[in-house]
C-alpha cells in the first residue's frame, strides 16, 4: 500500500532545507557529525517511504551504513579498506565505489544506495530524498577527504558522459 503523500513534498522541501544548512555548517566548521547529523531525518523518512523489495533493501542498507558511519566517525575508527581487500575500487550494484579509509567508504557507499533507490523507484518523493542523500555524501566525503572527493566527481563525470553518449 502506497504512503501517504499529503504532507510529503513539505516533509521533503523541510528536509532538502535542513540538509543545505547542515552541509553548510558541516562545511564552514569542517565537521563530518554535523553533516552526518543532518542526514539522519532524511534517511529516516526515506526508509518510511520506500516499498518495493530492492527499494526497502537499499534504505536499510542506508540507514545500517549511516549509523556505522557515525560510529566510525564518533569512536574515531580509520583503517584502509584499500589495503585489507586489496583493491582500489570495487563495483556495488554496477557503480564503481573508490575504496580507501573507511570513514570516506561509507558516504560513498551511501551515495551508490541512493543512486539505486533513484534508479528503481516509481515515487518522486524517494528520488527527491535520494537526491538529498547523494548531495549530503558528497559534501560528506569532502569534509573527510578533499581528494577522495575530487576522484568521486570525476567518476561523476565519466558515468554523465557515458549516458549521454
């Protein structure tokens, strides 16, 4: 049964303002909890609206690697994820993920769950929540690592340029 879309575009217009003024706090303090902070309502709602069996998979996946990320974050855990598989990239679900410290691996391997929940989902209000979500990584992954970031978006680029060719 679809959720209720009353109140919805608010929630996520609410959500969409909460997650810009977080990133740019996150951002000015340099402070990878204060963005991670942010997300947590947007990923919570986004679990609440997803229905379908990949759909519902992938928000709780989300939500899984959100809370271990604030852990990593939090108890301050940094290990290179690179060097314990032995690769530098893996591919999840077709995209390709740039591995490296673990706290970096997280908002990566939240921006790759949304893009799944973009890509498999009917209901705008899931995209618009995901699209949230892959900003929020993104400036995530910035804060943590400038240069992991700078690889993501031109892995960003490639993957445009592809689907445009």
């Amino acid at each position: 049964m679809a959720k209720p879309t009353k109140h919805a575009s608010k929630i996520c217009l609410a959500l969409s303002a909460i997650a810009v003024v977080g990133i740019l706090a996150g951002l000015a303090t340099e402070s990878p909890m204060v963005i991670l902070l942010v997300l947590l309502p947007t990923v919570a709602y986004e679990v609440y609206r997803t229905e379908g069996p990949s759909t519902r998979w992938a928000s709780w996946a989300l939500a899984i690697v959100l809370v271990l990320e604030a852990l990593f974050i939090m108890l301050n855990v940094s290990f290179d994820v690179a060097s314990l598989l032995g690769y530098q990239s893996r591919y999840v679900a077709g995209y390709e993920v740039p591995l490296g410290d673990v706290k970096v691996v997280g908002p990566a391997i939240m921006a790759v769950l949304a893009l799944i929940l973009m890509t498999r989902t009917r209901g705008r209000y899931t995209k618009w929540l995901a699209v949230n979500i892959i900003v929020t990584s993104f400036a995530l992954i910035y804060v943590l690592d400038h240069t992991v970031f700078l690889r993501w978006v031109q892995l960003a680029v490639d993957v445009l340029a592809e689907r445009v060719n």
